[in-house]
C-alpha cells in the first residue's frame, strides 16, 4: 500500500504469490505477525498517548497565553501523532481477528496515511521555522509570519488528506486461503504499476525530501550556533544533532525494506525465502518507524524550550 499498514505479511499472502514464486507459503510470518504486532502497537499506544495528552495539555494553555506559530506547529504535530496513534489499537484486533469490519480497512488505512504525511510534513515545517528563527532572525510574533505559517498549516493538511484517499479507496478486506480476513490494497489490472508508484511517492515525499529539508535547515542552524559562541548554544547544537538522527534511523529502515519490497513486485527478487524475509522486515521496521509517535512531541518540545533559551 501508499503507506503499508495493510502490507505486514498479508497483502503478500495472496494469489499473485502462489503464482510468482510457486506454493510460497507464509503461515510462520502470519503467526509472528498475530504475536508480535498487537502487542507492540498496544504498548506504543499506552506510552504514546499518554506523553502526547500531557504535551497537548501544557500547549494549549501555553498558546493562550504567548500565542506563537512555534507551539502551533508542535500542537498540530501533537495531534497528527494522537490520531495515528488511535488507528493502532484498531489495527491489532483486526490483525488478532478479533474485528473483521470492513469498513475498518480502508478507514484505517486512510487515517494511518494521512497521519503519516502530516507528521512528517510538520517535522520538516518545524525544522524551516527554526532555521527563520535562527538563521535569519525572523520574528516568530511578527502577523505577517503567523499569517503564512496557517497558510503552510493548512496546505500541509490538505495535501496529506489527498494523499491519503487512494489508500482508502483502493483498500478492501479479502479471505484467505486458510479463511483469515486479510486487509489489502487492489488496484485492479494496473495493480504492480500503481504500487509501485505509490511507494516512490512515499518514499520521496515522506522521507527523501523531508530528510534533505532537515539536513539544510539544520546545518544551516549548525553554522551559525558553532560561529556565535554564545553560552549553551553547543547544547543546542547537539540537539539539533539528535532531531536528525532520530528521524534517520526511525524512518530510514523501513523505506530501504519499501524500495526492496518494489523491486519484489517489478519481479527484480523472485525468492520465495527472499520475499519470506522482507515481509519480517516490513513488519519490525514499520513498527520502529512507529516508535516516533512516542517521541516527537517529547522531543521537540525539549528543542524549543532550549531554543527559546538560546534566543
């Protein structure tokens, strides 16, 4: 799928497997799956939603009072993160088959995506704020500012809504040959071609240039904390350091294991123990990417009070 909640092991258990690589049979990766997956999501969810509805807290009483664009943007990256932390618990019954909806497909997939993007729009938003901040002395207060951040805002949520409605509409429950209910993706006669594409739209927008956006803003704010020499600004500068690391080794993971997954799908790697070991991947390395609803509001909550120091 666009952004593969759908993808663990199951969209790979279907027909088109047993054609392509012979009886390829996936029930250990299904069992794993169904021990795994619910109870890592309930645990991200639990220590999630408990750091962001204390952070959501905090902000709206902050934003009453100062009313500035920088705890607009960690409040709106505090809900993005809430919403895609309340498809998970979702996610497990239905990957337990406890649920069986089918609504709850592409409902969930849709949500999960649109969360997904926001998120990681709103970390790369984040990182140009404070490159302004920083870099150009940009007033934070200033109207003019607030007036094209809401603007930004507002075209960050209507682009990850847009992005998100293929994966709804091309999502639907099917059986499995051992009667499991599967949530998968189908894209009809063109089904290779359009995940693929999908995926290297996620891959470009969702990591590549985030990451690139990142990497300037923040070697930009590198240049100027190491020449200021102001007291605590090499403090700053190691968390500016760590933002970046964490978004790499969080995210970086799974789209290698994506890009591999469509190179699979083109008919590049045509190994049945091959596509056994990615599905693994998929899974470990999605669910590692999820770990940063638990800490980004923390995280960069932390960065904005050193920065508000340091400024």
């Amino acid at each position: 799928g666009t952004v593969s909640s759908s993808d663990y092991p199951y969209e790979y258990l279907e027909e088109e497997d047993y054609l392509l690589y012979g009886l390829c049979t996936k029930e250990e990766v299904l069992s794993f799956s169904r021990v795994f997956l619910p109870s890592f999501y309930t645990a991200v969810f639990l220590v999630g939603l408990t750091g962001n509805v204390l952070l959501f807290i905090v902000l709206i009483m902050h934003i009453q009072k100062k009313k500035k664009m920088t705890e607009v943007y960690l409040l709106n990256l505090v809900v993005s993160d809430f919403l895609l932390l309340l498809t998970l618990p979702f996610w497990a019954l239905y990957i337990s088959q406890w649920v069986t909806w089918d609504i709850l497909c592409p409902v969930l997939n849709a949500m999960y995506t649109m969360n997904f993007y926001s998120g990681v729009f709103l970390v790369s938003c984040m990182s140009l704020d404070m490159y302004l901040q920083i870099v150009h002395a940009c007033s934070p207060g200033s109207s003019m500012r607030q007036r094209k951040s809401l603007l930004i805002l507002a075209v960050v949520w209507i682009l990850s809504i847009l992005l998100a409605i293929p994966d709804g509409l091309f999502s639907s429950t099917r059986q499995l040959h051992n009667t499991s209910t599967t949530c998968a993706h189908d894209y009809g006669q063109k089904h290779l071609f359009w995940k693929v594409v999908f995926q290297v739209i996620q891959t470009l927008l969702g990591f590549l240039l985030p990451l690139l956006c990142m990497l300037f803003c923040y070697s930009r704010i590198a240049c100027v904390l190491t020449a200021s020499h102001t007291p605590g600004s090499r403090r700053v500068l190691c968390l500016v350091f760590t933002l970046v690391c964490v978004f790499f080794v969080l995210w970086s993971p799974y789209n290698v294991v994506l890009i591999l997954h469509s190179l699979q799908d083109v008919g590049v790697i045509g190994s049945c123990e091959i596509s056994r070991r990615l599905d693994y991947a998929m899974q470990l390395t999605e669910s590692l990417s999820f770990v940063h609803c638990c800490l980004n509001p923390l995280l960069y909550a932390f960065v904005k009070k050193r920065f508000r120091l340091y400024i």
